[in-house]
C-alpha cells in the first residue's frame, strides 16, 4: 500500500512539475528521486500552505479515480 501511495505521490510531483524546488545541492543535474521527492512532499503536507496543497489534493484525487484499486 505504501508504494502504491509513493508511485502515485511521484506521479502528482511529475504532473506538477514540483521537483524543481527540490534540490539536493547547488549542483544543477543533480536533484533527489521521484521517490524521495514524494516523501518529502508528503511529510510537507501538515505545515503547506492551502494554495500549495490544494493543487496536490486535487491531482491525487484524480489518481485515485483513476486507479480501480481504490
């Protein structure tokens, strides 16, 4: 279940475009995983702010939807 929610937590940071933010240094090629970006994300979820979190919200119900395991 925990990688189902991951795989599509890295579908919503791609959809989003997000992982731009997300830099592992100052070097420009190197950035964090898809998956790693989806952890940070949601971990970030508690303290975001509603116009950042709305668009994610939104995003991931439309993966739900989507997917007919959920």
């Amino acid at each position: 279940m925990l990688v189902r929610k991951v795989a599509i937590n890295e579908e919503q940071v791609r959809a989003f475009c997000m992982e731009k933010g997300l830099k592992a240094n100052s070097v420009k090629a190197r950035t964090y995983s898809l998956c790693r970006q989806g952890c940070m994300y949601y971990q970030a979820i508690p303290m975001m702010k509603e116009e950042r979190l709305r668009p994610l919200v939104e995003r991931f119900a439309e993966l739900l939807h989507r997917h007919s395991v959920f």
